[in-house]
C-alpha cells in the first residue's frame, strides 16, 4: 500500500501483468482489495488486420499496468480496440497489411469514418461515442511517445486536432427531500443502534465460549469461539453439526422463523456470522450519517482507512480521498460542533468523531481479522457458508445495496435510491445557507464541477432566486425607496436655517423648491438631472409617470390635487388592464400613492377637489400614458 500521503485508490489495489499463454494473445489481470481476480483477454487474430488489432493491443496491455487502470477501464479499453478492428475489417479491402505506422494502405480516412458513424450506435446525447473516441486517440498517443514504434505522419497530426465529437450530457439527479434526509437519518440511527445489540449480544456469548473440540459442537458460544479464532471455519462447523432435527433449542432458535430445515445450516451459519461481524447492508447507517455530518462524497466515506483517521482532544481529523478528482484533504471536526450540525433539520447530532468511534468499535473485530493494513474502515464479512472472508464495503452489491437497505429500514423515497442523491442535499443545504453563492457551496471541488453536478434543479432555483432578488434589491434601494413627504406643518419649515441639513438639500434646492422650479407636474424633485430611471446629466425621461416611486421626489402639500387626478387616472386604467398588466406598469404607484393620501385629512382632501372642479388644478402626462394597451 501507498505511505502516507501519496495517492492512493482507497477501493483498489491493483496488481497487473501482461503475459501471452498463446501466440497473438493479449492478457490484462486485474486483482482488486478484496483478492477477487478479473482477467481481460484480446485475441488479435480473430481480425483480418491482426498487425493492427496487436499494436493497438501491447499499448493497452502497457498502459493498463503503467496507469493502474480498474477493471471497468480494462474492459472499456479492450471494447475499443475491438470495435475499432472490426471496423477495420469492414470497411478496409487490404485490411491484413494496414498498420499504425504505414502510409499504404492510409489509416487515417478509416479513423475519420469510425469516429464519424460512432454517434449513430448509441442513443442520443450518450457519452460513449466521444468515449470511444479518446480512448482510441489515447493508445495511438502512447505509442506517438515511443520513439521506437513509427506512427504515421497522419495519425500525429489527428492527434493535435480536435476529436470532432461531443462529450454527450448525462441525466443529472436531483437531491433527496428534506422529509427523505430526515427520514433516512433517524432509520440510520436506529440500524446502527440494532446492530450495535446484536453484536454486544454475540460479545457477551462469546465470552464463555471455548474450543468446540472440547466443549461440545452444539453451544452456541463455542460456535462463536471457532468463528472468532479462525475465521474461514464455517464449512468444518458444519461438518460437525448434526441434522436439524437433533439440534438444542438454544442452537435452533438462532435460526430465523419460517425457515425451511433445509436450510437451517445456511441460516446458522449467517446469524452466527452476524452476532459477531458487520454485513454490507449494516454498514449503509454509517455510511448515510457521515455523509450528512461531512457533506463529503459515498466515495470518500467508504474509503476511509484507519490511517486516515486521527483523533484529537476536541474531536477528530479525517484525510479524504477522493479518486476522480485526484485530490487528497484533510478535514477536522469538533465534537463542540455537533449542535450545529443540526442546522438542517437533523433532530440528532451528527458527531463525526462519535460516528467514527461507534463505526470502530463495530469493525474492530473484522479489521482485525482482514490482514490488512491499513485496514479500511468499513469492511464486512460476507454471510456466506464457504466464504467467511473480511472484504471492503460495497456500496452497489447486489443483495446489499443502498437500496435493499432503504427497504430493510422502511425509507421511502421518490426518484431513484441513489446515495449520491444525498451528498446533493448537502449541496442544496449549503446553497441556501449561502444564498447562493457558489465560491462558498462549492468549497471542496472547482466552481466548474460545481456548476456541472450541482447547479441545476433546486440548487440552481435557489442560485437563481437570491441573483434576482439581490438585483431586485439594489434597485429598490437606488430608485424605488419612494418619495418624501412634507406635512402642512413642515411646510413653512423650508424657511427655517436648519431645513436644508435636515431633508438634504441645498439652500439653493430649497429656494427652487419654494419657487416651484423643481415642479415635475405631481411632485418637486431634488435634482431632475440625476435621475435613477436614466442617466447622469440627463433630465428625467420617466417624470411625472414614475415620480412616486423615486427617492429624489418631495411632495408638498400643494401637489395634493395632482396626486388626487392621477388617482383617478390609475383607477380608469384599473377598470381598462388586466390585474396582471396594471400591476406590472402601475403597481408600485399606486400603491405609494395611497399611502401619500392616507396621511392627508379629509378636510385637506374636500379642498383639493374644489380647486379641481373650479378647474384649478390639472393633471399634464405624456400621451402614451392615456393609451394603454393590455398585453
């Protein structure tokens, strides 16, 4: 295994030879953590353009040892190359002598035409064709290294240019409610709680276990005895167990109800296995509860190995690893700040260094038995009669997977029981605590990956929500504070030395205000020439349509029968638009407007409408105002 420090796949460890048991054989064996071997063979004499499918095939074999690749990628890797061939052979007459490094027959056009049709072989928007593609373009890049193997004038230059082919997109899955997270947190809890029983019951009873050689095989603690001291003895127990029907009632009540006698041995084997170490499925609690305490990747939890975990008076430090990204961090967490892990809607503490420390404890003993070091944190033992052996958590196993979990806990959700879905609700939680802004949601990978995962669905309505309201928000507060309005009594005030400093006007602006220079035809205005509705220098375009919702507008009690006619303008226009469209050019105004009358008494108001009927007052809008079309 990789010191510390150095990256490391935390899932893998990869052990790769390339060897070639028969002329024009290619082989890639690929062995996981858990011991379990995968071989990959090419058989390049299958194709008519065997000198090809070989060259193409040594440059896998090299590069999956040299880049360590997973199985996946072996597999991928080796599709290609026979995809490819097989074009070669259909659409190439002299496809027995072409060859990466010859000029006659050309390679070129045949590479263009394969790359070219690959979109048409998958569903629309895959990301197979492009993957294809590069993966392609990445073996004959590796041989264009070697200055050994001849690679054709015609290949380097495709090599320089552009793929031609999109990356495709992907259907992008959206968070888990906040009723689905706090669903699938308290069920956590209470699996982890189960667990943490049944496997305190199995301690306790195997304390007074002993040799079952010489204290018997049907005491149940003398199973658990052999279990413990030799982990791979499952099949020699039940050598020694008689049948079924012969068994002691405290052996046969281990086995679950309902259970056919047939299978009683398995089912003894499975619940004795389970008294003493975790199963796939027991470990998802853990998994989903570090996950919400952290807001880390499933990829960085279940990889977490006992070298990465460091604990410290006030809490832990984890290090993460995460493989895509290439990046390793270290994160501290205090136990002081598990109260404000609850900001979400978690009604239980989510402790990381309590969690790890109960995920310890419940792994010890399988840890212990796994041999390996470092030993991964969540490791497991596979229920299984003739394979008792420790094995990494799998996160997507078949009868064990974040699903099957869902179901055992009772957790319902809508949309796809996927546990990425929950590192998004991370993301959406930080996205409203943040409101939005996305230098600090997306604080442990780049804004571009942030915007590619992450921004979209909730998360991007959120984002899009605080950027209008924000921008909704500036502008209010720069134009649409709404204007001043002078009382009966503070309108001899203007005389008073002190008034300027108090409405924050010049002396000059309170003599024009007085005089009626700043007259705007509903209201005065502090400075026509800087408008918020325009631009600086320039008089007002908007006056007096838009003076009520302007913070440079003062209205004095003499402009009380101009505000009285443009409320009957705003009522006609009410009667001729729809709700939506006078609300939307008239709203703001109107509502302004009824406050500035509100404070009006009615003595003031019955005066206001004799100067209007003696045909003392008028109201002067520009045309397009008494023209409203609805929309």
């Amino acid at each position: 295994m990789p010191r510390k420090g150095e990256y490391a796949r935390s899932s893998q460890e990869i052990e790769l030879r390339a060897a070639q048991p028969r002329v024009g054989t290619r082989e890639v064996t690929v062995r996981n953590r858990s011991g379990a071997v995968n071989t990959s063979r090419l058989e390049v004499q299958e194709f008519m353009c065997a000198r090809l499918a070989a060259e193409l095939a040594d440059e896998w074999v090299e590069y999956a040892a040299a880049a360590e690749l997973s199985v996946g990628s072996v597999r991928s890797y080796r599709k290609t190359i026979m995809v490819f061939c097989a074009f070669v052979d259909a659409t190439l007459p002299q496809a027995a002598a072409v060859s990466l490094s010859c000029t006659e027959p050309e390679l070129l056009p045949v590479v263009l035409d394969w790359v070219r049709r690959l979109p048409a072989q998958y569903p629309a928007g895959s990301r197979q064709p492009a993957a294809q593609a590069w993966r392609l373009r990445t073996l004959v890049a590796r041989r264009a290294r070697h200055h050994d193997r001849p690679l054709a004038a015609q290949l380097e230059g495709w090599l320089t240019g552009a793929v031609g082919l999109r990356r495709g997109v992907t259907q992008e899955i959206d968070e888990f409610s906040r009723a689905e997270k706090r669903s699938m947190i308290r069920a956590a809890w209470r699996d982890i709680g189960a667990v943490e029983q049944r496997l305190k019951r199995g301690t306790e009873l195997l304390a007074r276990g002993r040799d079952p050689r010489i204290g018997g095989w049907l005491d149940p603690a003398n199973l658990l005895w052999a279990l413990d001291h030799d982990i791979h003895s499952a099949t020699e127990i039940l050598a020694h167990l008689p049948t079924a029907a012969q068994w002691p009632t405290e052996l046969a009540d281990l086995v679950p109800t309902g259970v056919s006698r047939r299978r009683w041995h398995r089912m003894l084997v499975q619940s004795l296995s389970g008294m003493l170490y975790p199963t796939n499925l027991d470990l998802h609690g853990f998994r989903v509860l570090l996950m919400a305490a952290s807001g880390h990747t499933s990829e960085e939890i279940s990889g977490l190995s006992e070298y990465d975990v460091e604990f410290t008076p006030d809490g832990v430090t984890l290090t993460f690893t995460k493989l895509r990204a290439r990046s390793i961090r270290r994160r501290s967490y205090r136990t002081a700040q598990a109260k404000e892990l609850v900001a979400f809607g978690t009604e239980s503490k989510l402790d990381v260094a309590e969690l790890i420390r109960r995920l310890l404890a419940v792994t010890e003993r399988v840890r212990r038995h796994s041999g390996l070091s470092p030993a991964p944190l969540f490791v497991r033992v596979n229920p299984n009669i003739y394979d008792l052996v420790p094995r990494p958590f799998e996160g997507a196993m078949t009868d064990a997977s974040f699903r099957v979990w869902l179901e055992r806990v009772g957790v319902s959700v809508a949309g796809p029981a996927d546990i990425r879905r929950l590192r998004k609700s991370g993301k959406v939680e930080k996205a409203i605590a943040y409101r939005g802004r996305v230098s600090d949601v997306a604080d442990d990978h780049t804004v571009e990956v942030f915007r590619g995962h992450y921004a979209h669905g909730t998360t991007l309505h959120v984002i899009a929500a605080n950027v209008i309201t924000a921008a909704q928000q500036r502008w209010f507060s720069e134009a649409i504070t709404g204007p001043t309005v002078l009382s009966t009594d503070a309108e001899p005030a203007l005389a008073h030395p002190d008034a300027p400093a108090a409405l924050g006007l010049t002396t000059g602006q309170i003599d024009e205000l007085r005089s009626g220079a700043l007259d705007m035809g509903i209201s005065s205005c502090r400075d026509p020439f800087d408008s918020p509705f325009g631009r600086s220098g320039q008089v007002c375009p908007v006056a007096p349509l838009r003076c009520l919702e302007c913070r440079h507008a003062l209205i004095l009690p003499s402009n009380l029968p101009q505000l009285l006619l443009l409320s009957d303008h705003l009522h006609r226009l009410r009667n001729r638009l729809s709700p939506r469209h006078f609300h939307e050019l008239w709203g703001q105004s109107t509502a302004n407007l009824a406050a500035v009358l509100a404070e009006r008494s009615d003595a003031e108001i019955a005066m206001a409408r004799k100067q209007i009927a003696l045909s003392e007052a008028s109201l002067h809008l520009p045309m397009a105002s008494r023209t409203e079309f609805d929309r």
